[in-house]
C-alpha cells in the first residue's frame, strides 16, 4: 500500500521536524499534539526552517508554499484514523509512549504500520501493548530532522520483515539513510553517545575541567563538529536523564548511573538551549 497520508503525534522539536522532512516529501501531513500552542510553536518552526532552505536555494518558494499547505494541524487523535502510516514522537517516557501506543492501536487501521521516533525505550514493550506487534517499529530521526540524514530503523522481536522493508524505503524515500538496529537499550546511536556525554558532565563535577574545556578537547582533540557538553545542551538536559535511566534500569549496570549534577540541573530546571541555560547560556 503506498503511504499518502501520514500521521504524526507530538509536535515538538522532533515531532515538527518529522512532519516538515515527510510534507516536503509530497506526503499530507496531519500533526497531532494536546495544545494548540504546540502546534502553533510547530508550524512557525516549520516555515522559519523551510525559509533558511529557501535563501540556501536547496527548495523554492513555491515548494516551501506546498510543504505548508500540506501540514494539517489537529487536537484530536481520531483525526489520524484515515492515516497510511503513523510516527510517534512524544515525550522520551515509557507511560506517556505505552498509552499513545495503546490509542493509536485502536484509532488506526489494522494493517497501518506505527513507528515511534524514540531514541532509547524498547519497540518489544510498545509492541505488547497492541494488537498489531509485527506492525510496530522504531523510526529514529536525528536533531536537525530536516538536515540530519540518519534514521535508525529499530526492529522489535515480533516486528516483521515486510514492517521493516516498508519503513526502510520510505526513509530512502525521504532522502534519508536507514540503518537496521535490533532492540535493545538506546539501540546504537543513545547506547555510545549518552555514557560519553555522562562521563563529560563527571568530568565538570569533579573539576578536572571547565564546560568550555572539555568541549575544546573534543573539538580540537576528536574533530567532533561540537563538544559533549553543548551537544548535551543541544539535545535538552532532561533528555539526557530520561535517556541515561532507560540504560540503567535496561540493562542493570552501575555504568550506566545517571551524573549527580544532569540531575541537579534538570531539577533546577536547566535543560539546556530550549530553557535558556544548561552547561552554557543561551
């Protein structure tokens, strides 16, 4: 079945990136979110990023226009139910994902494939929670969706191979690059990256260097294109956390134990760029 119309759930950062990279793309879009603010913020997101592609001459005005037109904006839910395929993209929480799972299962199709953009919480678990496990699978984007050219296509246990194959040619489809990851903890990508950035906010509280230095080490030392510490800043503190304690309780292991000052700052409410402070100042 070709995928027309797609569904997106959350409009946040990643959620609003997903809608612009698939409305692009051709697909209409239908973003859901619970306030009316979100989607606001979102759809200003949107045309703001399609504005720098247009000055960067990599779309016209006339595909920026179309991108737009194409994006629907909806409160309710059961506005996906005509949806080809669905992607969720809410908040980096097990409860929060298990009950948008357990809703699309009942709003949508029997035969309509439902990813989850999460980058850590295993596909397996969402997959139990519907009556469609071998319809269920990750869909992982990376921050900037619309630039970022990695996908992680995450298969759960019971996901099948025609669920992956659909998924994969639609990310090739999206101009993207799919890689197979099977489920586990943080899959690949969050599994490496996050006990790094873990290890360089112990390096701040112990005081063996300054935010700024650590930074520069990895910058100037490992060609990393920014440093731990901004990247984590980038991502959001409070990601950070949800992440690192999906890896300790998936997998048991003290290494895996969340920095004592990630959780300071997220309890002071220091999340990072979106909050106007994290390790910098913005």
């Amino acid at each position: 079945m070709e995928t027309q119309r797609v569904g997106v759930v959350g409009a946040g950062t990643m959620g609003n990136g997903i809608a612009h990279v698939f409305a692009r793309s051709g697909h209409a879009v239908v973003l859901c979110d619970v306030e009316q603010r979100f989607l606001d913020r979102a759809l200003e997101t949107i045309t703001r990023n399609l504005d720098r592609e247009v000055a960067k001459n990599k779309i016209t005005a006339a595909d920026k226009a179309a991108t737009i037109v194409r994006i629907v904006p909806v409160l309710d839910r059961t506005n996906l139910a005509d949806c080809d395929f669905v992607v969720e993209a809410a908040t980096e929480k097990f409860a929060i994902k298990a009950e948008i799972f357990r809703d699309l299962d009942r709003i949508c199709r029997p035969e309509i494939i439902l990813a989850s953009n999460t980058s850590s919480i295993s596909i397996t678990k969402l997959a139990a929670l519907t009556q469609r496990p071998e319809k269920i699978i990750g869909m992982h984007f990376f921050n900037p969706v619309p630039v970022m050219k990695l996908v992680e296509v995450i298969r759960g246990l019971a996901t099948s191979n025609e669920t992956f194959h659909t998924v994969r040619d639609l990310a090739l489809k999206l101009e993207k690059t799919p890689v197979e990851v099977n489920d586990a903890p943080g899959f690949v990508s969050n599994r490496v990256l996050m006990p790094l950035l873990n290890e360089a906010m112990y390096a701040v509280l112990e005081g063996v260097a300054t935010p700024e230095a650590v930074d520069e080490v990895f910058k100037l030392g490992m060609a990393h294109p920014m440093g731990p510490l901004a990247l984590a800043d980038f991502i959001g503190l409070d990601v950070c956390l949800d992440i690192m304690r999906v890896l300790q309780d998936g997998f048991g292991d003290p290494k895996y134990r969340p920095c004592p000052l990630l959780i300071k700052m997220v309890d002071a409410g220091w999340l990072g760029k979106k909050s106007g402070r994290g390790f910098y100042k913005y």
